[in-house]
C-alpha cells in the first residue's frame, strides 16, 4: 500500500507539469509553421509585405489561406525569331478546392491575333468544289481566335528542392475550350473545341499581388458551315500553337 502512494505522488505532479494552457493547446498559424514547417511549408509559405517607413516586414500573410486567384496574361509567339505572330490577352478566374486544397478550378478567356501559318496550315489539295483543300492561304493571312474554357490546376513549388525560395510559386493548369477563329482569307468563322495546356512561374512580390511568366500550349479543331455539300472533314482546320505571356495578377 505504501508503495502504490509513494507512486501516485510523482503522478500528481506531472500531472500539473504537463497542464496545457490554451494558448498551446489552440496555437496560432505563425506557430504551426514554426514548430512543423516540412508539413505546413513544403507547398505554402508565410509572405511578408515591407513597410518602407518602418523598415520592416509587417502584414504577414500564410498562402494556404488562398482561396481565389484572378490574372490578365499579355501573350507572344514562342517562336523566339518571330515573336509578334501571335498578339493575344487572357484572362482567367481560378478558386481553390476545400477538400484537396493543392487543386483549383475555374475559367479562361482569350482572344489572339495571329498569322495562319502560325496556328495552323493549308489542307492537302482537294477535287471537292470548296473544300479547304480548294484554298491555298498566304502564310501571313490574318486570323483572330477566341477562346472560353474551363479547366483544372495545380500550384505547388518544385523550385524548393534545388532554392531556398518563400515567393515563388509554380503552377500548372488545363482548359478544355470553344474556340471560334475568323479566318479573313476566305472571310469564314470556324467554331469548335480545343484544350489549353499552362505551366507558369510566379512571384508574390507582394501578400496577394503576384507576377511572373507562363507557356501556354494550344490544339483545337475548328469547322465552318458548309458552302454547298462538303463533309464536315473537308470544311475543318486542325490548329496548334505554343505561345509565352507576361502575367500578373492577385490571390485573395
């Protein structure tokens, strides 16, 4: 018997010992990220606006709290000789997922301007009275192509495993698209379906505002009304291009 009190005594005063406040039981993020940062820090990151008259970081802001993206994309050919190709704005609305917090979803517009030979090329020779095979385009005949789609992304920061970088964030996204092209060499407009394909690096130079550069790759087919009994293969062009944008933009 004595024994069993001699051991409910030390008992006791762990007991109190290890007492939690509320503070600890419930802590802040600031805290988490401090005692826990290869979980809460691999994808995320604490981001600090600079307060100039003070000369220091204030404003601190934990990126897993974002949970919309908006962005406008000024768009250039990829072909590094001829970069004004293709001439075209985006503009795109991206809102996190609750339940799989590394996925958003959301919607893109874009309208370029190009060149025909730029997004596309001229149908092998046909026998069919107005086929496109019947229509040899110059390779610099104007088009215009919009786009609205919807789509998928995924934002994390690869860049961590080779910098040691808090701001800079990559993200990947796929669109499936209409597409409707005016082509003026024949003054027809062509409507179809197409898919986006984005990989973007992005710095958050502020706690929402962000800038970077993406690589947005396209295909699509498009098919105009038929002139007189062509098949629907006779009247459709394929299209494909590889552009580079400037993108800015806020998380909020």
């Amino acid at each position: 018997m004595t024994f069993f009190l001699f051991l409910l005594v030390p008992l006791s005063l762990w007991a109190e010992v290890l007492d939690l406040s509320d503070e600890e039981l419930n802590p802040d993020s600031e805290e988490v990220l401090v005692k826990k940062p290869e979980k809460y820090l691999r994808n995320e990151s604490m981001i600090y606006d600079f307060n100039t008259n003070l000369g220091i970081k204030d404003q601190r802001r934990f990126t897993g709290l974002d949970r919309n993206k908006f962005s406008v994309a000024g768009h250039l050919s990829a072909e590094y000789e001829h970069p004004l190709d293709i001439l075209g704005l985006e503009i795109s609305y991206l809102h996190r997922t609750a339940s799989y917090n590394q996925i958003w979803w959301g919607a893109q517009f874009f309208r370029h301007q190009s060149y025909f030979d730029t997004i596309t090329q001229n149908r092998s020779s046909s026998t069919t009275p107005n086929s496109e095979g019947s229509f040899i385009r110059p390779g610099d005949t104007k088009n215009s192509i919009i786009g609205i789609g919807f789509g998928a992304a995924y934002r994390f920061k690869l860049l961590l495993d080779f910098f040691h970088t808090e701001d800079w964030f990559e993200m990947v996204e796929v669109f499936a698209n209409g597409l409707m092209l005016d082509e003026s060499f024949v003054d027809q407009s062509y409507r179809g379906y197409g898919l986006t394909t984005n990989y973007g690096i992005h710095k958050r130079s502020r706690t929402s505002f962000f800038y970077g550069i993406k690589f947005s790759y396209n295909v699509g087919r498009v098919t105009r009304e038929a002139i007189t009994n062509e098949s629907s293969d006779d009247r459709s062009l394929a299209l494909g291009w590889l552009s580079g944008a400037f993108e800015i933009g806020y998380f909020y």
